[in-house]
C-alpha cells in the first residue's frame, strides 16, 4: 500500500465507525485526514493518523495544538483517531484520543 490508500483506508474505517455510532452527519476534509461529525448535541472534529502493521508514530505537541486550534474554529470537540491498519485487513484498530483534556 502507498501513503494515499493508507491514509484512505483509515479515513473509510472512521468515517464507517462514526456512522455505525449514531453521527450522522460526517464531511471529510479533502486532501487531509479530518472529519467533521454530529451526533444530537455533539459535535465533534477528528484528525485520522493511519499507520500500517502497528508502526507507532506520535504526533508532535505542534500538530496536537493545531488540532485542537482547528477544533475550535469549528465549534467542535477535538480528537486523535489512530487507525492500525493489519496487512491482512482483518484486525484493524481505532484508538480513539479526546484532545480536549
């Protein structure tokens, strides 16, 4: 897989666990691995880090503080959705990370 069908592949799994939990209302961000989503009263904004074969990698203090600054212009809670993709596309992970404490 090449970066661009990683980074598609874990924004199809959020976006698909975001719908199955009640958001309904769910607008990916072209050309970045962001979501919009509501669900009644909340209303929240994911950045998607997509890794392949449990690869860890952290996002800097630099990138968290643009999140939660791209959060707030939204009016939205922020999030980190860590997407582990397996090779064998059987076991893929979400880990979910409310940024907002």
């Amino acid at each position: 897989m090449i970066a661009e069908q990683i980074e598609e592949k874990g924004e199809q799994i959020v976006g698909s666990w975001l719908k199955s939990n009640g958001y309904f209302r769910i607008v990916l961000h072209e050309k970045k691995s962001e979501i919009e989503a509501d669900s009644g009263m909340r209303r929240i904004f994911v950045y998607i880090k997509t890794t392949l074969n449990n690869k860890n990698e952290k996002l800097s203090k630099d990138e968290i503080k643009l999140i939660k600054s791209n959060a707030i212009k939204r009016n939205r809670e922020p999030w980190l959705a860590i997407v582990k993709i397996q090779c064998d596309n059987q076991s893929n992970h979400i880990q979910w990370k409310n940024l907002s404490k």
